[in-house]
C-alpha cells in the first residue's frame, strides 16, 4: 500500500476512534481510549495496525475498540486485496491477534 495512503487511512481510523464516530453502546468511548492509551494500558491504534497488515493486507473499513471479559480488543474490517471483508481481534494491550475470520 502506498505510504501516504497508507498514513491517511490510518488517520481517518485514529480521527474515528478518538472522535467516537465508530463508537457503539459497549465500545470504548474517545476519552476513555485516550486515557487508556496515556496510561500505557493499550498500544496505539498504529502498532495494532502494523501487526495486522503483516498478517492481512487490505483496507481498514472499521475499528472499535472494547472491553470483553479478557481484557481492551481492537476489532478491525479490512477490505482484503480479493475483495472479502476480514474481521481481525487484536489484544489492545500486546497486540497480539486474537482472531481472524471472515465477515459473514
């Protein structure tokens, strides 16, 4: 991908994020993320999202970020190269992936 394309989606994710312009009834709001991501207690969307491309290539459709019962879990949409929507988990706190599966 293109790396000034590239910086653009991922700032047009992060502005949803913070902004709260994904945020649903039990997603993490955009002052909680900021606080948790100040407090060092999730990794920047940045570092999720270098860890997932690695992993799967493709266009970030969606990000929320949430609290389930193990921990913070960015959930990612990615618009893969073949056209199919991939949904990603990743752990907030390590980055590791969670899961990947895709979109039904």
């Amino acid at each position: 991908m293109h790396r000034l394309h590239r910086r653009c989606t991922f700032a047009a994710a992060l502005f949803a994020l913070l902004s709260g312009g994904l945020a649903h009834s039990d997603d993490i709001g955009p002052e909680a993320a900021k606080r948790l991501l100040a407090e060092g207690r999730i990794k920047p969307l940045s570092e999720i999202l270098d860890a997932v491309r690695r992993q799967v290539p493709g266009e970030m459709l969606e990000v929320e970020l949430e609290l389930e019962k193990t921990g913070y879990v960015y959930e990612l949409k990615l618009l893969r190269p073949d056209g199919k929507v991939q949904e990603i988990e990743a752990d907030a706190a390590s980055g590791a992936i969670l899961k990947i599966e895709d979109d039904d």
